[in-house]
C-alpha cells in the first residue's frame, strides 16, 4: 500500500481519533491522557517483520501507520510517531537514546536499541522540574508519563524505579516492575535525532539473533496490566501472571489481534494475511518441538 499524501493536519485529527481524545492544550495532565490512551489503543507489535514488510525509522511514516491503518510497532516507529504528535499539539519534546538490558545490566552495546522521548516544561506541584520520561516503545512498560526525578513510581499495578547514574554511556537507568520482560533501561540525557537509529532499526528487523525477527509479537498496557501475544500464547500479566491460552487456529489468532490488540490488519492481503499465519505457526510448532525434546 502506497503512503497517503502528507497532510499534517489531517495526520493530527487522524491520531487523535484513534486515540479516542479532543485535542487540549499541553499540561501534565494532557500528558497523561495522552500517553495512557497512546498505549492502550496504538500497540507495540512485531507483526510487519513476519509479514515480510520492512519498516524504516521515518516518523512521517509511522505517523501515517498509526494516524490511518491502526498499526504499532516497535520504540523507533510508536515513540517516533507519538514524538510528532506531541510536537504538533505544543509539546517541547527530544528524542534519546536509550539500550534495553537483562539481567547483566546496562552497557554501552546496547545503547541505541531503544528510543526514549522526554517532555519538558510542565510543572507540577510535586515535581516542580517539570520534565516527564514519556515511553509508549517498550511493550510492557510504562501506562502513563513518570516524572524525571530519581525514586520508585507507583504506574497502575507497576512499579518502577528511575535512577540517576554516571555510567558514561547512559545518565538514567529505568528498573523494569518485577513481572516485566526485561531488567531495566538505561537512557542519555543528551537530545538525539530519529536518523541516529537507522543503522539498529534494520539490525533489530532483520538479523536471524533478533528477538524481534524470531518471535511475532503484540502488547497492550492498560490500567490492568498488559495484554502479551507471543507467537500463538495469548497472556495477561497484571499483579501476576495470569493464564496462558494458545490460539490454535487462525481465525482465533486474527480474531484476538483485532479485539484485544485492536489490530485488524485491514492494510495486509489476504495472501499476505496468509504468509503471516503460516510463519507464526511453524514458529510455534518448532518452539513445541523444543520443549518435547
């Protein structure tokens, strides 16, 4: 499908009605409608690397994904795409680079595989500074803006600490809640541009060690939680793990992309729809195969 024709301010009215939100001027409390009906409705997915598309870093384009296919994605492409909005609304908003980390810690090597926005210029009583971490590219992380300060944040069910730190690469670390799917984030201070992640975008969407290329996914957060599909195991993680269910047949897969993810794929073939399923299935399959072994 060719890109719509540019035209910011319907891309705008477009986001927006996706997101369910009239638009209002910027405050902190803006913010947080903003962020937390952006992770509810705009999922971070996966999917487009199992359909064969290829993605690319520009924000125009993953502004009209989202703005008018109801597509996610990944850090690069919903932050990217929420960086713009926020932008067009009135925000002071910058791009840094941050690296998603296990259970090892925070290292130079993976920073760049994460796309963090910062959102300056909001006072509040309580956070007099008024710069808020704003994060809708890690899946399973944060439901609304947290304020950068160092301590731990209560999110929903969540909690989280920020952490100030010296560590040469990286000037904050984010500790992950305790059911999450990674340890921890660290990020820079320093503003970036989107251009800086070109080079790892097509690392992450293409390399046969990428988690990202291995396993299709979707997440949804929401004030419960957050809504996983890894493969065909459908979960819901909230102040536990709640029971996993597999999708065994197509319909049931699309079916649950459409109504948890709000993922119709309306923008896919039916031969494409079908090139999908068959490389998520045979996936599941060989993953079957290693736990009989």
């Amino acid at each position: 499908m060719t890109d719509l024709p540019d035209d910011p301010s319907a891309d705008v009215a477009a986001y927006l009605g996706r997101l369910g939100l009239d638009q209002e001027p910027p405050s902190a409390g803006a913010l947080s409608r903003l962020h937390r009906a952006q992770v509810e409705r705009v999922p971070y997915e996966t999917l487009w690397i199992h359909a064969g598309d290829v993605w690319d870093v520009d924000v125009d384009s993953s502004v009209r994904r989202v703005a008018h296919r109801r597509r996610g994605g990944y850090c690069f492409h919903v932050n990217g795409a929420f960086s713009r909005l926020l932008g067009a609304l009135g925000y002071d908003v910058t791009l840094h680079a941050g690296g998603v980390h296990g259970p090892d810690g925070p290292t130079a090597a993976a920073i760049e595989n994460h796309l963090v926005l910062l959102v300056h210029g909001l006072p509040t009583d309580d956070h007099p500074d008024g710069t808020w971490y704003v994060d809708a590219g890690l899946g399973d992380a944060l439901h609304g803006p947290l304020p950068l300060r160092a301590g731990v944040h209560t999110d929903g069910v969540f909690e989280f600490r920020l952490d100030r730190v010296e560590l040469g690469f990286a000037d904050w670390h984010l500790h992950h809640h305790a059911l999450g799917s990674f340890a921890g984030m660290a990020f820079e201070a320093t503003p970036t541009t989107i251009e800086r992640f070109t080079a790892r975008n097509h690392e992450l969407a293409t390399s046969p060690t990428s988690t990202f290329t291995r396993t299709a996914t979707a997440q949804r957060r929401d004030a419960s939680g957050v809504h996983v599909l890894r493969g065909q195991v459908l979960s819901h993680v909230g102040r536990d793990v709640g029971d996993a269910r597999t999708l065994e047949t197509r319909d049931e897969w699309f079916d649950a992309l459409r109504e948890v993810f709000d993922l119709p794929l309306d923008d896919l073939t039916t031969e494409r729809r079908d090139h999908l399923w068959a490389r998520v299935h045979a996936t599941h399959g060989a993953w079957l195969a290693t736990r009989d072994t």
